[in-house]
C-alpha cells in the first residue's frame, strides 16, 4: 500500500538550470522502525537554502504555479556536479503526525503522536521517518515543534563542543539569529561567556534585552576595539562563524592574537602563544573567506556541521541534547516565524526572494496542506 | 669577563622605520649549562626574514656602511606593535666553535667542539647558547653544520606530524625548497606518499630525478587534473603550505573533495564526508589567504610551527630526530648555499633584495668573519 502526497522536489542539470517543483508523489508503507508522519509545519533554515536555491539567479528566473526554473552560476554549478540530473528532496526538519508505523515498537509506540522528525524531504505532505530520531512533542503544536531539531542541537553542539575543547567564552558571529538567541540563553544557562557580533544596533539592543553581557557591531567605527575588549574580558579565544566569506574570522583571528600580543612580556617573532580557533558553519556569505597574515600561527579554522559533530559526541550526549531542547521547547529553544507559506506559494518569485535574503527574525514556515 | 664582537640587530619603531645594523656588543660569560659559540655560519631562512626585513620597502631604502634603513607599510606595522623600540638580535640558527662554557658538565663537555645551534642570534661574531640544544658536528664543517636544526626538524616534524595524525600521504606546496628536498627524501626513506606541488618545469624535472612519484606544476594548464590525479593515486588529504597568500590552500581543498565526491555514492548537500587538511607553515606571499566556498564543511586550515610542534612532541621524539639528522646532515639534510656574505655586506642592497626574494636554491650563508 502507499499513500499520495506533494512534495517539492529540487533538480540542477549539467547546463546549469535549476528546476524546483511542487510534484505529486507516492510514500511508501513504513516498515521496521519507521513511521509515516503526516507534515504539518517545516521551517525553512539556512541549511535547506543549499539544495533549495543554492546561489542560483532567483532574481531572473522563470516562475509559474509551484514551480520556478533559474540559472546556476560558476563556480556553484560545477561545485554540484554530484547532484546533476537528481530529483533531489528538500527539507531537514519539520513536525507533523504520525499516521502509520513499521512493525517495530518503537516505531508502533508513535502512532497517533505529534513528532518532530529530521526526514530530509520535509517539505512535503508526507514523510518516512526513523523513530530514533522522533522527538514525542506531547502537548506541543507541529509550529511549536518544526524547529526541534536543526537550530537547538547546533546552538547545543557549540556550546557541548567549546566543552570538550576545554573553552569556556565563545565568540558568535551573526549572534542576532534565531541560533544566536538560543545560543545566548544556553551560554547564560551554562555560565558560559559569549561575545556577540552584530551588525545593526537594533540587534545590541535585541540582544541586550535578552540578557547579553558582550555584544559587539560590526557596523560601528570602533568595531575592532569593542571586539579587543570583549575578547579581553572573556577570554573568548573560540569562536563560530555563520557568514563564511568575507572577513569575520579574520577580525576575530586579528582581535585575539592583539589582546594575546599585549599581555606578553617580550616579543616573539611568531607572535603570542595563544592558540586561536574559530569554525565556519555556514555560508550567509558565498564569497571567499578572507584571511590576512597578520595573527602569527596560532590558529586553526574548521568547518562544523551539525550530523558529524553527532556522530562524534555519541548517543549519550545526544540524548542528553534532545531532552534538554524538549523541556524548553517554548523558552529557550522557541522560534518564531515570519511568515507561513504552503508548498506552491513557498516558490513564489516573492516568497523565494525574501528567505534566500535570510535577514534576520524573518524566517518562514512551510505549512505543507497538500 | 666579557667577550667583544659584532653582531645585527633589527629596530622597528612607532614611525614606521625599520633599521637593520651591524653593532659593537659585548657578550658575557656563559653560566651553568651555557656555552659561548664563535659563529663561523649562518643561513638566511625565510622564518628570519620576518624580523630581518619583514614586509618592508626594501626597494627604496637607505643604504649605508654595514646598515639599512626602510619603510615598513601597514598592516604589517600595526601588526608588530609588541617589538616597537626593541633592538632585536637576528638568526635563528648556525654553527660555530664552543670557546668558553658554563660550570655544568654538559657545557664544559663541548668546550672546543664544533657545534650546531638555535641562539636566535645567529647573525653575529659569538653566541650564547644552551648545550642541551647543541648538536656536536664531529668532523663536519661549520658550513655543513649551519642548517642542522630549522629546515631538517620541520622536514622531519611534518612526517611526525602526519603520522600522529593517522596520515600516509603529504601535500607539500614549493615543494623544491631546500626544505621540500629533504621532506621527498624522508618520505622515500619512510615510505610516505608525497604530493610535490612546484611551479617550474625545471623543478619538476629536480623533484623527479630526486625520485619524487608525484609532481605536479602550477604553471600548467592542466594544474587541477594533475593534483586530483595526485591526490587520487595517494589519498593525500593532508598538506603543508609555505606560501599562505593566494589559493593554494584553497587549489588543494578543491582537489581533494572533487577527488572524495567522485567515490561517493550518493550526493550529500554538504559533500565528501572526507576530512581534509592543511597546514600553513609560511609566508612565501604576503597576500591574504583565500578560502572559497567549494568544498563544504570538512576540512580543517591551521597554522603550524616548529617550536610549539617539538614541545608537543616531546623530548624522546625531538632527541630521535636530532640523532638522525645528524646520522643524515651530508645526505638527506645536506643544505645548499648560492652566496657566502659576511655580516655588513648581508645588509647590503644587492644582497637584501636577493635574499628576501627567496627565490628556490638561493639560499645564503651568513659568514660572521667581524
């Protein structure tokens, strides 16, 4: 037996037109420890812009209903040539109900319940799950939940990963998102420093009024120094970087090693002894990352994602993780959304436009009603 | 008592006036397990020109009797704020004759003896130095010995360093270097597989005859195939770069996760789950490093350093290389030298330009005859 739904569906070809499409479709029966849920909410993060519209011309791209057809630029397209004549599924993560289970009882125990699940093809009616990773949400709504897994488990992940690295101050870039926000609530949970960067002063003041003790604009004339001495006060030699290109993490590299320099008493040709590491775990900014030699050897830059940093921090970690993020599900861990579009209207010239910009406290709900 | 002689020193002050000289000074007695070296040579290595030269305007410098004056641009300047108004002596290693030693016996065993060492001064008549980094010379000459310690341990610390890393397989960008010569001869001698990065025929043609399996030539065309070919034939997914301005790094993180997509099975929005990593370790371009946004999120970019290397090493691994330079200081760690100068005629424009050009097989050896 199988059941018919919509789903979208994102396809990039060998000559670089972009083909993402609203398209019936059947899910089959779930079997083992599987379930059928029946999608209800799925938010649209940064991470899904990859495969949705990647750095594709969504400006002049052809739009028609539930479809949108644009170009792929070098060197993005031939960055994917993994993918070229895929039908590839879109959407990490998302909430919904689960309305058949495979044999197994983990699975069976599910019927009936409201999950938040990570399927992978989450913008769609319907979705095949694995139990394990189904989060019960009890009295939560499929909106209160879509969100349960992506921002919560990275904002945790940093937090779990400055731990093992024996850091007890982070520095965030872009800190005003969603991500940030949770960000800020843990590190001031966990007695954990974080200095905040930001662009605009209507993000220190969010930020501010969130109970931020560091934040620091990029915009302002003495961005630099705001940073020296945030990372003074902190000790915040570690850092995540969302933007990626561009010179983020050179100005953090740059800050830590000066605040480092003016605390040595003799001066090394290498610089201070500092060790200096920042990640880089997204790409808001596709352009290159820029890194200037002005900050010695001491620093290491690495890239961090989500699924890996998982399978290193073990099942119990994991599920530590996730409790956490159910018992807050509506404080520290709430999201919240501009705006909730259904399948055909989320690939509107308009919609598509507005949350490829990813400005921030303006993300969209995808609210799958077939 | 105090030994007399000339040494170089290096004064950068807040102006921006960098000046290098040939002094009078005055050594004093080594104590405890110090020993006094008469220096007999000194090579100029691209990791002393960082306070020799620098970034500064060589080019249209004053030039006088044994001195030199230059403009150090920014950022260079702001970036070494901690030495402003320090007169720095100059030479990070060398080879001289032990003439007078601290009461420890380890010191009064190398009174007469030929040695090598790391003073850090090494640009000058007589150096005090540590016996316990000493390394005796026997019957080598001053000139053989000179080079024993700075470009054989990094050579030799790469291939630790891979090794700790669980690595088989190095990436060594200038890999025609006096350094990159020694690293293809170990990697022979240890049965590691070595990517040879150059950008010369001609080095091609010198790496190959040295036995090198794998050279490929930035010049060519065809650059890119012939590092994925590379990269494929050794899974090499790790490296060293000298050169940190520009897009080697980045040349190399590309090869290596088309390489890594190419065996996938799947298409993953995230790519290879292929680590990949690079080490910087110097400054060939002073240009800003480029990293672009072509190779996801599994790689790692870190500075690398001998001094923090070998203390991480610890001394049971540092005293094992010693013994093999030393065994090998004819052979694989046999150092070559374009020009013998004696301390004035070093700070000479002709000889300043020359040297800080860095240019593959011209090193020079500082004769430090007062």
């Amino acid at each position: 037996m199988t059941t018919t739904g919509q789903q979208i569906f994102s396809t990039l070809t060998e000559d670089g037109k972009l083909t993402v499409e609203v398209a019936e479709t059947t899910f089959r029966d779930p079997t083992g420890a599987q379930v059928l849920v029946q999608m209800e909410a799925a938010p649209i993060n940064p991470s899904d812009l990859a495969l949705l519209t990647g750095a594709s011309d969504l400006e002049n791209a052809e739009y028609s209903d539930g479809k949108f057809v644009a170009d792929m630029p070098e060197p993005f397209l031939s960055g994917q040539k993994g993918r070229f004549g895929q039908r590839l599924p879109v959407g990490n993560e998302g909430a919904g109900t689960v309305i058949a289970a495979g044999e197994h009882e983990m699975a069976q125990a599910l019927i009936g319940q409201r999950v938040a699940c990570v399927p992978g093809n989450a913008y769609s009616t319907h979705c095949i799950a694995e139990a394990a990773m189904c989060l019960p949400l009890g009295d939560h709504s499929s909106e209160q939940g879509a969100s349960a897994f992506v921002n919560p488990m990275t904002a945790l992940g940093f937090v779990e990963t400055a731990k093992m690295e024996g850091q007890s101050a982070i520095i965030h870039a872009a800190a005003a998102s969603n991500l940030g926000q949770m960000l800020l609530k843990i590190c001031n949970e966990d007695g954990i420093d974080l200095v905040n960067i930001v662009r605009k002063q209507e993000q220190v003041d969010l930020l501010t009024g969130l109970g931020a003790k560091h934040v620091v604009n990029s915009s302002d004339d003495d961005f630099m120094d705001q940073l020296r001495g945030a990372i003074d006060a902190t000790d915040a030699y570690f850092g995540f970087d969302p933007i990626g290109g561009g010179k983020t993490v050179d100005s953090c590299f740059k800050a830590m090693e000066q605040v480092a320099a003016s605390k040595m008493t003799e001066f090394s040709r290498y610089g201070s002894d500092q060790p200096k590491k920042m990640y880089i775990y997204g790409r808001l900014d596709f352009g290159p990352t820029i890194l200037t030699p002005s900050y010695g050897f001491g620093w290491t830059l690495s890239g961090w994602l989500l699924t890996p940093f998982l399978a290193k921090a073990g099942m119990e970690t994991v599920m530590r993780m996730r409790q956490r993020v159910l018992a807050n599900l509506t404080t520290t861990f709430a999201s919240s959304y501009k705006r909730k579009v259904g399948l055909k209207e989320m690939l509107t010239k308009e919609a598509v436009l507005d949350y490829r910009a990813m400005h921030t406290g303006e993300k969209y709900l995808v609210v799958p009603k077939g």
